[in-house]
C-alpha cells in the first residue's frame, strides 16, 4: 500500500512483481487523476489499484481516466453498474482490498523485500 511517490519508488526498488495498492478510500480524498498522475511520475504500468471506499461515482470517474484496477466498498446495486462498465474497459474491479503491506507503518520498508518474496 502506498502513499505518495516515495512509497512508490522504494517499493519498485525491490525490483519484483507488484500490485500498488492505494490507501483505504484515496480516491474520495487525494482523487482520481492524482492516482494516475502518481503512476505516471513513477514509470509504473503494472498492476494498480485505486481504492474508492464506498463512492462509485469516483469508481466511475477512475474508469473515464482509463484506470484498470479499482476496489469499491459500494451496495450491490451500485457495485454491479461500477462492475459491468469496468468489465467492458478491461478493468479489475474488488469489492475488497487484497491482503498488502503498508508502507506507512513502522518498519515496513525492512519488510519489504520479504513481502514481495525477495
């Protein structure tokens, strides 16, 4: 999970497949194109997701950027309209976040490498 650039960067450093992951509900506080601004500053087109929290009107926008990988909290109904748009771009949608490490917390830089299995 990361944060900003730097988190990024360290975690690309490692040099292993990932999936960057946003924080809990980014999209509805740093915003959508921040997300694929990030991704762009960093060089990365692998795997991404952008969490939306509960807010599929931000899960619809990250579509429009052309984001492919997004996780919404929303009611079945909403997810399932947020579900077969992401379907017809070709993007991942969860209704969870996968299991990740958060670069935030203490320590976790030292866990890294061990957490993306070098």
């Amino acid at each position: 999970m990361v944060h900003g650039l730097p988190d990024v960067r360290m975690a690309l450093a490692v040099g292993r497949p990932l999936t960057l992951l946003s924080a809990p509900g980014a999209a509805q506080y740093m915003g959508c194109l921040w997300w694929r601004e990030l991704l762009g500053a960093a060089g990365f087109d692998g795997p991404a997701l952008l969490d939306c929290g509960d807010a599929p009107g931000r899960a619809l926008e990250a579509l429009r950027l052309g984001l492919r990988g997004l996780v919404l909290a929303a009611p079945p109904a909403a997810f399932a309209v947020v579900a077969q748009l992401a379907g017809l771009q070709g993007a991942v949608l969860l209704e969870r976040a996968p299991p990740a490490l958060d670069l935030a917390q203490p320590g976790a830089k030292r866990r890294l490498a061990a957490w993306l299995g070098g």
